[in-house]
C-alpha cells in the first residue's frame, strides 16, 4: 500500500511517498481502505519531530483521522462488518491507502456522505464536542467564546454550540473568516488584533463568557480572565501562540475560574472510545440531519500532502484540508 513517510525531521519536503505492507488486524480491530484523511496541526508537529506518534502508532506516517471502507476484521469483531463505511480517529498512520483501528474508534458514516466530507469530520467535530459538553458542560443560553473560529474545530464549535442553543462569540484575524463564520452561525465576531479581545466581548456581553474554548494559548489566555464571568469554564486545547504565558492568579480565586487542559491523541483507549462513543450518539445523527455539516477547505490527492502542509502553516484556510487517497 501507499502511504505518505516523514524521512526525516523538517519541512513539508520531508514528506514522501513510500509503500509498506498492508496492516493486518489484530483481536478486536478492523482494517479499513482509507478513502480519504485530513491535515491536522498535530500532522505538522510531527513532520518536524515535535510531536512523536504513541506507541501503537506508525511513527514516520502522520494522520490522525480517516474515512473509508472495512476490508477485513480481527477475530471478536462484533459491531462492524466488511463494507461499512465508517470514519473515526486514529493514533496517526492516516495518510495510508489502510490502516487498522479497534472497531469501536470507528463510527458508520451517514447515508449518502462522500468520503472527503467524512474525513473532515472527526478530529474537529470529536474534539469540540469533548471539550464543549463532555469537560466543559456547555448549556443553552450561555455565551462560549471560540477562538480561531475559522480553524477545523472552530467551525465545527459554532456548530456544536449553535445546536446546543448557547449564545457564540469568536475570534480570528481576518475579517472573511469571521465573515464566513457568521455564516455557520456565529453570533458575535471580534478581530482579535495583537491578540487583544476581552474588552469587545465585554462591550458585547458584559457578565463575561462562560466558556471559552482556547484554541490559541499563549497571552490569549490572560485576555481570557478579563472577559470570563464568575465560575467559567476554559478549555485549552491549542497552543498556537505559545506554551508559557503571565497570569494574574488573582483573577482565578476571584473568580472561581476552572482552567482545563486536554488533548485526544495521548489518552489511554478507553477514554479515546469514550469520546468516540458520545460522538457517536449525540454528533452524527445531528450530522444524519445536515444540523451540523464539515467545512472543507480544499481537497488535495495524497501524493500532495506537502502542499496541503504548507496550506496550513499558512494559516490562510478555512475549514479542514483534505487528503483523498
């Protein structure tokens, strides 16, 4: 099979395409023909040997969520057969022609949903959905500020929260994508110029937000104490701005603020099920419904997978990139 290698530590021209065997699944796993994958910032990392692939990962070949068919199943398979469409997240190893998953990292794939649309699907919708109501407990009525709103998990964010009846505000540095995002139903947009955002949210809602979906780190979260109301959630989940930031502590007692880390990749399988399973019930048949929807960027071919990660170091997308294999 073809996939997509990292041969060494670098930029994008490090990515070549190399043929390895084709993967056999073990107890409990299925091996899926991958039609389709997408670009993550995780992908990026990665190629630049920041970022190494868990142990029960391919090490060299990035790709963290896949949509395909089922070609083979492992002895105790019970809840997917051959061709089923399904689509769900992996360890990495997803810029492949196939990869192997335990059967319950995987999801069907809605009727009449194209591959591309699927791939765009998981790390962004499962992402936004654990840190938005699994961690954060996000209600209707409450206002959530959603950063890098024009990202993969941005978009599906407003979305998510959309459905969930919450009042949304979100950030971005350029005006068309706050513009495109009011189209997904963003309620308040705010260009975060020099990473400055707290007073414009209080001019809009000034009780604060109650959750903040923290995309970008570094001094974005000390401007998310400013606009935080009593008792909000933030949830960090990127760090695109950087790792290490000043913060008033102060503001956290005060305020009984709870800060909250969290990443999918790293967790042990049962919680990564977890996350997949309420996926599963409360997302896709949302999805089903065309209630919630990917946003794609662009779709390249796997042999173009240095192109695609040079589209997202540019930070000029909108929505996931796209890799149909």
């Amino acid at each position: 099979m073809r996939t997509i290698s990292i041969t060494r530590p670098g930029g994008p021209e490090v990515l070549a395409v190399v043929e390895r065997p084709l993967p056999e699944p073990a107890r409990g796993e299925v091996r899926v023909r991958v039609r389709a994958t997408a670009v993550n910032r995780a992908d990026l990392l990665q190629r630049m040997g920041m970022y190494p692939a868990p142990p029960d990962a391919p090490a060299d070949v990035p790709g963290l969520e896949i949509a395909g068919e089922v070609d083979a199943i492992g002895a105790g398979v019970e809840r997917l057969a051959v061709g089923d469409r399904v689509f769900g997240l992996v360890g990495g190893g997803g810029y492949a022609e196939a990869v192997t998953s335990h059967e319950r990292a995987l999801a069907r794939i809605p009727d009449g949903m194209a591959f591309e649309d699927a791939a765009a699907i998981p790390e962004a919708f499962v992402t936004a959905h654990d840190a938005l109501v699994t961690q954060a407990e996000l209600r209707g009525g409450e206002v959530v500020l959603i950063h890098a709103v024009g990202s993969g998990v941005g978009t599906a964010a407003v979305q998510l929260a959309r459905a969930l009846g919450a009042i949304t505000v979100g950030t971005a540095r350029t005006p068309d994508k706050l513009a495109r995002a009011r189209e997904l139903g963003l309620d308040t947009a705010i260009a975060a110029d020099g990473g400055k955002f707290a007073d414009a949210v209080r001019a809009v809602h000034p009780d604060g937000a109650a959750v903040v979906l923290e995309l970008v780190g570094g001094g974005y979260l000390a401007e998310d104490l400013r606009c935080a109301q009593n008792r909000a959630r933030i949830v960090l989940v990127g760090l695109l701005a950087g790792g290490k930031v000043e913060l008033d502590l102060g503001v956290v007692l005060r305020k009984r603020l709870r800060i909250q880390g969290t990443v999918l990749r790293s967790r042990p399988l049962e919680e990564k099920l977890a996350a997949m399973r309420a996926f599963e019930a409360q997302v896709v048949p949302l999805l089903a419904r065309g209630r919630l929807a990917p946003v794609i960027d662009c779709v390249m071919s796997l042999a173009d997978a240095a192109a695609a990660h040079e589209r997202m170091a540019s930070n000029a997308g909108f929505g996931k990139i796209v890799l149909r294999v």
